[in-house]
C-alpha cells in the first residue's frame, strides 16, 4: 500500500473522531461502548459472575428436554445426585410441576468451589397437551426422571359429501 495513501486514511480516522482517533482507539472508557462493562472490569467481576452462574442454575435446574412424537411425549428431566425420595412430581392443567431437595453428597466437607445445584428447587414445565395425571408414567432412573403419557389424537367421524 502507498504510503501516501496511510497518511490520506489517517487524516479522515482523525476527523471522524474529533481529532484523536488513535488515543480514543485504546482508551478504556471509549472502548466500554463497544464491550462489555464486566470484560472491562477484570479480576474482580469473579464474585459477581459467580453470584449470577448460581442465580441462573436456580431457575434453570433441573435441566430438562422435551420431546414430542405423534403418539408419545417424553419428558427427561436431569436430577444429579438427588435421592428418588426427595422428588416430587405434580401436574395441573398442563404445567408438570417437578419439586425436590438435592443434598450435598459430602456434607462434612467444606465448600470451596462447586457448579452444582444445592437445596430446594421447584421447576414448571408446559406440557403441549392438557392431559389426566392417570394418563402419565414416570420412571426415575440414575438421576433421570423419565416422565412420558400417550398423546391422544381424536380422529373425529369422516362425513360423506354430496
């Protein structure tokens, strides 16, 4: 590139951004307009972003998938470490209700550091369908609890046309 050319681009860089464009470039404030405050503040945002991690866990934990067929749907519903004793199931209308505690599976240790989810949780889930609570089946299998119910498909009477 012509050197000509560099100087030219600078001169137009330096107008545009009212006459310091490369001091503006790397100073720390102009660049929070472009960034994240919490990119910009370092080291010690770690409380923070911990404090959000485990405000977020808590609304999101259990973790679940939802699965729809034609004839079935399936609910999987991840509880690591959680006792089959200490989950409750409910349903209302169709919003699955899954309820529990999960315990610290070493109580007499000391926490320094942790990504699980400790306590009482309670997560709703919007089922597709509006169904009878005897129409469900749930399984809790290694940590999983498997929640599935027939989907019923009414197929109402075929009327002739004349």
């Amino acid at each position: 590139m012509d050197m000509e050319k560099i100087k030219q681009w600078m001169e137009v860089a330096k107008g545009m951004q009212g006459g310091d464009f490369w001091g503006n470039l790397f100073d720390q404030d102009f660049a929070k307009q472009f960034m994240n405050e919490e990119q910009m503040k370092g080291p010690s945002a770690g409380n923070h972003q911990q404090a959000s991690r485990e405000a977020s866990r808590e609304k999101t934990f259990p973790t679940i998938d939802l699965l729809e067929g034609d004839e079935e749907v399936v609910v999987i519903i991840e509880l690591p470490g959680v006792l089959k004793e200490n989950v409750e199931l409910g349903l209302s209308n169709n919003i699955l209700t899954v309820k529990g505690k999960a315990l610290s599976l070493h109580p007499h240790l000391k926490i320094s550091y942790s990504e699980r989810f400790y306590g009482e949780f309670q997560r709703q889930i919007t089922l597709p369908d509006t169904i009878n609570p005897s129409d469900i089946s749930a399984k809790f299998w290694n940590g999983v609890l498997i929640v599935r119910y027939p989907r019923v498909t009414e197929k109402g009477e075929i009327i002739p046309i004349e």
